[in-house]
C-alpha cells in the first residue's frame, strides 16, 4: 500500500497544512512551540473524524501531545457513559429530608407566651 493511501500518508498531508495554516501554539495550553518541540504538536480533528480534512482545515486544531490525549480521554469518557449505558452511574435519588424541621428550629419563640 502507498503511503498516500495508508494513514500515515494522510496525516503527515494534513499535519503539513496545518502547521503552515496554525500558530504553532497549542490550543487549549497556549504553549508555544518551536524548533524540534514542534514535533510535540499534534493535529486535533474537532469531529473526531481523521478523514473529514477540509482544504480550509475547520476540523483542525493544534494540540500538544498532553492536551490531545486529554481531549479524547474525555471524548472516550463520553462515548462510554451514555445515557443507554449500562455503565453510566445512575443517581439515587434521596429518600431523607436533611433540613426537615429547620424552619422550626430557626423560628424565634413568641413573645406573646
């Protein structure tokens, strides 16, 4: 297989536009990069979709190594704790009054008494 076919031969393609179109600035850290460190910049597909590359690079971000692998921690977070999930914690609702009472606890005595 070529690499214009295979997935390496796409990214190092988009990777190249978008280091020509972005600041080399991480864009949730706001590191800035340069020489070599500018391996440390990933591209970040907003859809999540490595095959959605538009000419004008929308779906394209550039995000460090530390923020791209938090950003699609918490995008696997969220795809697994759906609300159909069966492991998504569901919330108990509570069967106890905490403040039961407290309106009479606060209230002054009567003076009339």
């Amino acid at each position: 297989m070529s690499s214009n076919h295979d997935g390496r031969g796409r990214e190092a393609g988009y990777r190249e536009k978008a280091l020509k179109m972005y600041p080399w600035v991480c864009g949730r850290c706001a590191r800035e990069f340069s020489g070599k460190r500018v391996s440390e910049l990933t591209v970040h597909h907003r859809d999540h979709n490595h095959d959605n590359n538009p000419e004008d690079g929308s779906n394209w971000e550039l995000l460090c190594l530390y923020c791209h692998d938090n950003e699609h921690s918490r995008y696997t977070d969220q795809q697994y704790f759906t609300e159909s999930s069966t492991a998504t914690p569901k919330a108990k609702s509570a069967t106890h009054k905490a403040f039961e009472g407290l309106g009479a606890l606060l209230r002054k005595p009567d003076d009339s008494q």
